[in-house]
C-alpha cells in the first residue's frame, strides 16, 4: 500500500497569505494519479485538484498543484475565508487508494 | 450533477453486521464510468478507501477490511450498497459514499455510525 504522509499537520495563517501544503508518498504515484481535496466540519471531502495539477470544476485559480513521483504541493496564492480547513491528499494509481492524514489550515 | 445519498441504522451493537445503503441521482448509474465507493472517516481522524464496485459488478476492497467487507451495486434502482460484518468499537465512523474515476469526484453527505454495547 503507498502511504502518504503530509506536512505539516497545522498551518496557522492570516488571510491573504499564501500557504504551501506537501504530499509525501512512501512509492511513485503512478501517472501522477494524486488529488487533493478540502473538507470543513461537518461536511463532506470537496475535490479540488487531480492529475496532481488540474483544478475540479468551479474550483478557483489560486488553487494549484505539482509534484511528481513521491512528492507533490498543493499551493493556495492567497487565503481566502472560506479556505481554511483540512486538505488532503489522495492517491488512485493503484489499489488500495490511500489518503494523506490531512493539514488543517487555520486562522491565525 | 451525480447525487449520492447514504442510508441505513446510525447504531450497531459489536458483532453485527454494518449495512448502508448509498441512492445515485442526477443521472442513470449505467450512463456513466464510475466506480461506486465507500470511504470511511473516524471522529478527528483522515479518510479510509473501504471499497469499489463497477457497473459490471466487479468489486475492489481494501485489503485491511477484506474478510468483512461486501459492496453490491443494483444499476436498476440506482442504488449501490455497503455490508461490514462482525463490527467493533473502532468500526465507529462517517461512512460516506462516492463515485470515483480513480479521484472522488462526488461525494455523498455522510452518515454517522456508531457502534456501541
């Protein structure tokens, strides 16, 4: 199984800063086959980025993801409100699909 | 816009059998080239794959739950389903269900299950 580990477990920040969020893989992600997603209490995972840089529908630009083999950054330009949460990271190169631990983005 | 639903008991004693069921609208499950899924997402914790199946019926588990885990699909009702035998304390989660091409792309609101004596 490929385990991921994300660092860092917590990022503190104010709105409008940029925050950068890393995606360890204990083997290559095939085909760069790595998402990442939000999710706020009480709700849902939201997909926001697969293919490790193409951003889901309705998702805004200053999403953004790269990375290749084992690691992989998911990058937000400036922190919006409505942006703090957790985000995780997902592979689907191969079976099981595993997720990341998650970073929760907060407010400082 | 695929719509997932879950549905089924929020309590279990240990040792039951776990079983949900997950409702697709906005689409026939035919149409499409998903496969249906079960993820799961103890309290504070991350998130857990349980599973997929296929249109055609064939069915993907994580091997962690293997011996317990049985998902069904019924394309007829647009429903998909979810059993989890022999349950414990450490079964107690969300259980969410999605459609997946590889990533999730939709995602069910969750259900809470818990089990408890």
């Amino acid at each position: 199984e490929i385990v991921l580990t994300q660092s860092p477990g917590t990022l503190s920040l104010s709105p409008g800063e940029g925050a950068t969020l890393s995606c360890r893989a204990s083997q290559s992600v095939s085909s760069s086959y790595l998402a990442w997603y939000q999710q706020k209490p009480g709700q849902a995972p939201r997909l926001l980025i697969y293919g490790t840089s193409i951003r889901a529908t309705g998702i805004p630009d200053r999403f953004s993801g790269s990375g290749s083999g084992t690691d992989f950054t998911l990058t937000i330009s400036r922190l919006e409100p409505e942006d703090f949460g957790v985000y995780s990271c997902q592979q689907y190169g191969r079976t099981p699909r595993t997720f990341g631990q998650g970073t929760k983005v907060e407010v400082k | 816009q695929v719509q997932l639903l879950e549905s089924g008991p929020g309590l279990l004693k240990p040792s039951q059998t776990l079983s949900l069921m997950c409702t697709v609208s906005g689409g026939s499950m035919s149409s499409g080239s998903y496969h249906w899924s079960w993820i799961r997402q103890p309290a504070g914790k991350g998130l857990e794959w349980i599973g997929h199946i296929s249109n055609s019926g064939s069915a993907n588990y994580n091997p962690s739950l293997n011996s317990r885990v049985t998902i069904s699909v019924d394309t007829s009702k647009n429903q998909f389903s979810l059993n989890l035998s022999s349950v414990t304390a450490t079964d107690t989660a969300v259980y969410y269900c999605a459609a997946a091409r590889g990533r999730f792309d939709y995602w069910g609101q969750g259900t809470l299950v818990t089990v408890s004596s």
